[in-house]
C-alpha cells in the first residue's frame, strides 16, 4: 500500500547520486489476486499494463533501494520477492525472508535503502510492529524487534531527505492517526501522536525533494484529504481533498520532485478504479486523470531509474 517510498527521488550524500524519475506499481485486486504492472514516466503518464511476473497476490509492499531499482515483498496470498531492475523489468520470485505479513508500510531511507515495517499476518488477526531492512543490494534482513504501535495500512512517507515517517493504520481498536519516524539508519522511534484524521489504507509519498504527504484513505468510509509532511517531519492538520474519495490507493514519486497517486477502493459504490491524480512539486494534488489498465486497489508501488 502503501506506500512508498522514495528517496533517490532526492539527491543523496553522494554528490553525484541522480533522482529517481520513473515509478512503478504492482500486483493488486482485479476481482482477483493480480501481477500486473504498470510504469509511471518521468512525465506522469501511467503507461499500459503489463503482464505479471511472479505470485500473484494484493497488498504487498514496495520499496526503492540502490538509488535507481526496487523491491516488491509479502502480501496475500504469501509470496516470496521481485526484484524490479533501473529499466523497470520485474523478476521472478525469489525465496521470502521474514515474517509474511500483508498491508506493511515501505519507503526508501538513507539514500540508498529501504525499510518494510508493521503489518498484518496472513491469518488477517494479528497486527504486528516489526521491521526488515533491505540494503543497497536489495537484500532483505531478517526480521527487527518492532517498535511502536502494532498497525497494518499505514502509509510511509519521505521526508529531510534520507528519513521516513510512518503514519495512520489500523489496530485491534480501531484506525488511528499515530506516527513513527524512521532515522537515516533505519531505526524506528517510539510512537508520536498523530495529526489529522485517523484512517488506514492512505495513499504516501514525497514530493519537492524533502517532504512528503499522505492522501485518501478510509476513516469510517473512504476520503479525499490530505495532510503534507515538513522536511522536518512534522504532518499538518487536514487539506480538503481534490478527486475520488477512496482508499487502498498506492503513491510514488515520479520526474524527481513530483508524486502520483493510482488505482483504490471507493466506499459506496463499492467499486474498485484506475484513475490517477498528479501531485506537483509543491504538494498540490491535480484533478482525477482517466486511468489505464485494469482497475483495482491494494497495489504496491515504488520508484526506480535515474533516466527519463
């Protein structure tokens, strides 16, 4: 879910380390467990679907690693990984390390790496707080004592640069709007309390180089806000959202600074989309975009390459 990630969206230690312009998302629900992908360019437009590779399955978890290539992980059914390499070309499965877990929360950290952390076990009861890290190589460590609240369909957002901060879900007692903040080293910090309306299943991302910002969602039915993260990590009150209420949406940065929110779940009228919204580099999230291919929710994204 969400989401994402993103760090060589921004420039990293390394003077010469690009941002990352294209984007893809992932798997998903069509009716069906789905392995379908589709590419975002460094211009915004979603290009056609393609056909899968690997497990097919929903809500698995994405994260950008290596400063241009990127990593797909657990969901349902349980499944192993995929590799995604800088031309976008996805890899059969390869053997799961950790704990399966579907509706966990990546994003890319420390310039060059990624962090899946909280989630659900498949048996769909038990909510954990754990965490792996992947490293610039794209290999997955085993799992990491959680910290904080245990939560599936949080979104993880970007921010300063090289953290994260992990944010809303939902727990044994019902959505919240806590917050976790990821260091440089991927180490999660103990609860904060959240901002903003609480609700599971957000759309996150970053934008403008250093920040980031989480969109729609489900509270008790499914929402268009959104609420920007600061380069410092702090989420501000709600914003009026703009396009279709939904929720299970999946986000990435695209072209460097910008986002893109895809796909969802509407409350309702009980039905799944493909439409997109465009995120500028200053946070403003642009009108519902028609979509392409199949639509569904519970798809994963990440960013890759460093070429438009």
């Amino acid at each position: 879910m969400a989401g994402p990630l993103q760090n060589s969206w921004m420039y990293g230690a390394a003077a010469e380390q690009l941002p990352t312009q294209r984007a893809i998302f992932g798997y998903g629900y069509d009716g069906n467990p789905a392995k379908t992908t589709n590419i975002v360019g460094s211009n915004g437009v979603v290009q056609a679907t393609v056909s899968g590779v690997g497990t097919s399955r929903y809500t698995p978890v994405a994260a950008g690693f290596g400063t241009d290539r990127g990593l797909f992980s657990y969901g349902y059914p349980g499944a192993g990984s995929n590799l995604v390499n800088n031309s976008g070309t996805v890899s059969s499965d390869v053997t799961q390390v950790g704990t399966g877990r579907l509706e966990s929360s990546g994003m890319t950290y420390g310039g060059d790496k990624g962090i899946f952390a909280f989630g659900q076990l498949t048996n769909f009861s038990t909510f954990i707080s754990l965490s792996s890290l992947i490293n610039n190589q794209g290999t997955i460590s085993a799992d990491v004592t959680g910290v904080g609240t245990a939560r599936r369909a949080a979104g993880a957002a970007p921010f300063g640069g090289d953290k994260v901060a992990v944010a809303f879900g939902v727990n044994g007692s019902g959505v919240t709007n806590v917050k976790n903040l990821v260091s440089n080293e991927g180490v999660v910090a103990s609860d904060v309390s959240g901002v903003g309306t609480s609700r599971q299943a957000v759309g996150a991302a970053g934008y403008g180089l250093d920040k980031g910002l989480y969109a729609y969602g489900d509270s008790t039915t499914s929402v268009s806000m959104k609420n920007l993260l600061s380069n410092t990590g702090v989420i501000s009150a709600d914003v009026a959202g703009v396009g279709q209420h939904r929720y299970q949406v999946s986000a990435s940065t695209y072209g460097a600074d910008k986002a893109i929110f895809v796909a969802g779940y509407v409350t309702g009228s009980v039905r799944m989309v493909s439409m997109s919204n465009l995120v500028s580099s200053s946070g403003v999230i642009a009108a519902d975009v028609t979509g392409v291919g199949q639509a569904k929710s519970g798809t994963s994204s990440c960013e890759f390459s460093t070429t438009a």
